[in-house]
C-alpha cells in the first residue's frame, strides 16, 4: 500500500492526545482479570467497553506537558504516511472519510465524519474509561475511534497476523464501519446482550469487515475533496493478503483456541476467522455495501 507522496492530509480527522493524562477516574477495562476477560470476549476491533460491563467514567483525557499532538506537528504529506505509522493512520482515516462522504450522498443521506483519537495506556471516552487492553474501538457515544498503535505490534507478536500497512489500515476501516452501522441505525442490533455464531453481535462485527472490504476495493479510486486525487495510490493483492490474515488473526476461534484452549462458538462475539475473511472478501469483490447484509 503507497500513499501520493505529495497529497496533503488533514490532521483534523485524528486527535493526538498520547501522553496525555487522565486525572482520578473510577473503573477502568484493562489489567489483570479485566483485560484477560476483554481479550477472551474480543472486544478487538468492536464498540465501546461499555458492552463489557467493565468500565464506568467519562472522563476526558487532560493534556499534560509531554503531549505533543505529534501527528498535527509531522504529518503533513502522504510522503510522511509512507514513512511513518502513525502518519499512516491520519492518511488512512481520510481516505476511508473520503470513500463514506460521496457514498452517503450517492445513497440520498449524509455522512458525519468522526475522529480518531490516538492514545497510550488509557483514555476517557463518552464510553467510559478504557486501557490499551480493550484493543481499537469505536465509541458510539462521541461518535469516536479510539486506538493505542501498541496494538498493531500486538496483532503480530500476539495474534500471530503477518501485520504490514494493510492490515494496519484493515483495522481502521473495520471500526469506521462501525461509525457507518451507528449513522444507518443498524449498530444498536449488536446490544441485546446474546452471543453464538449467528447472534447480531456477530452479525454486527461481519458486516463492519464487509464494510472495510468495500472502502478497500474503492480505495485507489476515492478522491480526496482538497485535491481531487486519490491519497492511496497503489494497493494489489499482497496488500490484500494481509488483511485477510489480520481478519483471520483476530477470529473467535482462534483467539480462544489460542488463550483459553478450547473453541465455543456459542460466546462468539465478533465470528469465526473463516466468517471475518469470507465478508471483509465480499465486500472488497464487490464494491458494494448493499451486498454486506449479514442479517438475512
């Protein structure tokens, strides 16, 4: 995956608040029985830590001396994507911005953008107060990604996902289809509180996949509003390949073959590595989000 090297990107779409602090605060998800228990249950890559009935707060995160809203002060070109991964993030969240905004118009709606938020350790959400634990997640409350780039590192040495770019930006764009799903109405399916291979949970997570996949297959070819160009200017299968692997890193069964030993489908949250890659393919071969109907 390559950015245009002389694209501009618009640091506005990612609020930087790593070294930040969060004064006092009262449960948070994350460490010791509560961070096995939201790695078991795969909050990766799904909405708030609230639906773990682990977190409570609101705090937001306050800046303190060491907070340098880095991305805001060094990336300014998709030259600066190409070489640094957090530079990659903002060059990723306005492409898949910019894929969502003529999507919605196409469709007779409109597309509010939302934020990420890159954090370190912990970060205060509309959600409540989470840990790097809980992995990258959506918040639905503040309309807000949030993500610790620490995790990408995990989705490797962890998870076992061959990592690269695009599966950096599979990431991105899977919770971005969870902002797609909260602005249609169907997110809130996810909340009635079952679980198991053909729950809405599931059902929720599979179509937020198929939703990556659509953005990725249009990615090359979704101008940016400030200059016309597409900032993603060469993706091919390799590419393609990694996001795959990262879906199928992050499935179910392996994440609990993996941690607690055994496979049970009916605690399923997010599918099988099998279902995450069959729908994040569906979308990408079709280019189509009415072809990402996980529900029928």
């Amino acid at each position: 995956m390559q950015f245009d090297d002389d694209a501009d990107l618009d640091t506005s779409e990612v609020q930087d608040v790593r070294g930040s602090r969060i004064p006092g605060g009262r449960a948070t998800v994350g460490g010791g029985i509560a961070g096995l228990i939201a790695l078991l249950l795969g909050l990766f890559f799904g909405v708030g830590p609230e639906q773990l009935g682990l977190s409570s707060g609101d705090q937001e995160p306050s800046a303190s001396s060491s907070s340098l809203a880095q991305v805001q002060q060094s990336c300014r070109t998709g030259r600066d994507a190409n070489a640094k991964e957090d530079c990659r993030i903002v060059a990723v969240v306005n492409s898949v911005q910019d894929f969502w905004r003529p999507e919605f118009q196409r469709r007779r709606a409109t597309y509010s953008p939302a934020q990420t938020v890159l954090f370190t350790n912990r970060v205060g959400t509309a959600c409540g107060t989470a840990t790097s634990a809980v992995g990258p997640f959506y918040c639905p409350g503040d309309r807000k990604v949030y993500l610790d780039l620490g995790f990408f590192n995990e989705l490797r040495t962890k998870f076992g996902s061959n990592g690269g770019p695009f599966a950096q930006a599979y990431v991105v764009a899977h919770e971005y289809g969870h902002h797609v799903q909260n602005l249609m109405g169907t997110l809130q399916r996810s909340q009635d509180g079952r679980t198991g291979r053909d729950s809405n949970a599931v059902k929720v997570e599979l179509q937020a996949d198929c939703y990556a996949g659509v953005w990725a297959r249009h990615a090359t070819r979704s101008p940016d509003d400030r200059t016309g160009k597409p900032l993603i200017s060469s993706l091919d299968d390799n590419d393609i390949r990694d996001g795959l692997d990262a879906a199928a890193a992050v499935g179910d069964d392996r994440i609990q073959e993996k941690f607690q030993g055994r496979v049970t489908p009916e605690s399923w949250t997010h599918g099988s590595a099998e279902q995450r890659q069959q729908w994040f393919y569906q979308g990408y071969r079709t280019g189509d989000m009415g072809q990402c109907n996980t529900f029928r």
